[in-house]
C-alpha cells in the first residue's frame, strides 16, 4: 500500500493476486526491510515467490524501479533474476560437492564471471557474514548457522537490488536464530539492502522490520510499524498478535513524547521506553526527546511512561 511523501523511493511495488493469495497492494522503499508475518498457510510464502516471479501473478503487476515483472518475456527475466533479485530460502540449498567459496560464487557462475573475479567477490562477501577461513570447507563441516551464512553470502554477492528471506532462520536453533537476526541487522545497516522478509514468529517481525505487513487467509489484515501496529490494531486478529508483546520494550520516546522541552537531560528517540524507566526512577522531572543531530522534537513525562506500563499490567 503506498504511503504518499516518502522519503525514500519504492523500489518494489506489487497489487494484483493469484491462487493463495487476493487484492495484496504494497510497495518497498528503498533501503527499507518490509515484513510479511503470517500463521502457516496465510499465504506470505506464496506472496514473496509471486512478487520474486519464481509463480505466476494471475491478476495484478509486480514492478521493480518502475519496471513491470510481469510483462516480462522469459528471457529479460531471467536476466533480472540474475543481477537485480536474490532469494534466502529456510532450507539453505547448497551444492554439498562445492566448497563454501564456490556456492557462495555461484550466482555470479550463472552470469559468466571469470573464477577468479567471481571468487574475489565471494571472498569479499564470506568475510563479510563472518566466514573468512571457511572457503574451502564443504556444507557438511559446517554448523545450520554457517550454512545459512553462506545462504546470505551467495545472495549478497551477486550485489542485488532487492533480497528475498523466505523464513530463512525458523529451521536453526533459538541462540543460532539470535545470531542469524543480529547478522542481518548489522548487514542492513552496512548495505541498506531494500529487503522483503516472511516470518511466522512476531517477535522477529517487530525486531528486524521497518514495516510490518500481517496476513491471514490470503490477504493483509494490516500494515505499519511495530508501534503502530501494537499500539492501534486495526483488527481482532491483529491484536490477538500484540497482546503479548511488551510496549515498553518495543515503543520508543518519539512514539509517546508530547510537545514542549523537558530542560537539561535529554534522552534519544529511538531509545525504548524501557530505557527510560530507571532514568524516570531517579529523577521524575521530564526528558526532552532529541533527533541524532540533538534536536529537540518533544517531551516525555513519568505519566506517558506509567500509561505504557499500565499497558503492559
């Protein structure tokens, strides 16, 4: 669904339908990570395999920077396949007969790179997820967490516009999942990869993502941040989703701040109002919100942090 006087322009924008999946409308800004979180058979896996054309969209366009997917011959296709869009499946698909260095190299092995630039990429990006060491191991000698991030590797490395999580860390153990979701945060903020990402698991949705699409039964319920989604659910089946997640851990000071300035101490406005909480503790006089260039865009009292609290209760 567009959002008119973005900052950033929609990289991805798909409406339309097919089997599974009816009257989805949502676009992808760049740099952005847009989570489609959904119970088992809602549709989302569907949807991102639609919007990837890797199935068929009975009704509706797919464009990619203003170009439709979906009038695309075969051929043209193929080749935005191979150089604009990558795909990070939950089972990590890797050649067991390759080394790490050469299923990361793969893709640009489809596009005819000679070896040795195609592994100096690969090299580049294994040490980029933290494989440096293991590129002439093969798949079976390494954990579920390194296979995945030779996944990733052999998806960034191909440098796409576009990347494409289908549930890629609901098969790994929780700290390896912990991990995985930390590696992609730290890569986001490198690479600002503009990134589509499915998950069943709302904890993850509300952690990696910039934007939060619910889906049920084939369509989308609602779509916002996490705050706005916790804080003004648009329906029943989205609130069963939030009522345990707790607000003070997920809200931030620029999500309940009032207007006016608090005086000396000031406080962040991505901090999260559990931060806040031992600073409200020791001092009950009001914080004054700041951006990261330290200007003032509002107040935060003991009585908004109370109100989330009694959210939570």
């Amino acid at each position: 669904m567009s959002e008119a006087g973005s900052s950033r322009a929609e990289v991805l924008e798909a409406t339309g339908c097919t089997i599974g999946v009816r009257d989805v409308s949502f676009d992808v800004r760049l740099g952005e990570t847009f989570v489609v979180m959904g119970l088992s058979g809602s549709g989302k896996s569907t949807l991102v395999r639609c919007v990837a054309r890797l199935s068929d969209v009975t009704k509706g366009q797919v464009t990619l920077d203003g170009d439709d997917l979906t009038a695309m011959d075969e051929r043209t296709l193929r080749e935005v396949r191979r150089k604009k869009l990558s795909m990070v499946f939950q089972h990590f698909g890797l050649f067991p007969h390759r080394s790490v260095i050469d299923n990361a190299a793969y893709g640009l092995e489809v596009q005819g790179i000679s070896k040795s630039a195609r592994h100096a990429e690969a090299q580049r990006v294994l040490e980029l997820v933290g494989l440096a060491g293991y590129e002439y191991h093969y798949p079976q000698q390494l954990s579920g967490g390194m296979q995945q991030r030779v996944g990733l590797a052999r998806a960034l490395a191909i440098d796409p516009e576009v990347l494409f999580f289908d549930e890629p860390f609901s098969a790994l153990d929780p700290l390896i999942r912990r991990d995985m979701q930390d590696e992609l945060i730290r890569l986001q903020g490198e690479l600002q990869r503009t990134i589509v990402f499915i998950t069943h698991d709302f904890a993850e949705a509300i952690k990696l993502g910039d934007r939060i699409a619910i889906m049920k039964d084939g369509v989308f319920d609602q779509i916002g941040t996490a705050a706005e989604l916790i804080t003004n659910p648009a329906t029943d089946y989205v609130r069963e989703f939030t009522q345990d997640i707790p607000k003070t851990k997920v809200l931030t000071a620029a999500d309940v701040m009032g207007s006016g300035n608090g005086g000396g101490r000031t406080v962040g406005a991505d901090q999260s109002v559990e931060s806040l909480i031992p600073m409200m503790l020791d001092d009950p006089a009001p914080l004054t919100v700041v951006d990261a260039t330290g200007m003032s865009l509002g107040v935060i009292d003991r009585s908004a942090v109370l109100a989330v609290l009694d959210g939570d209760s």
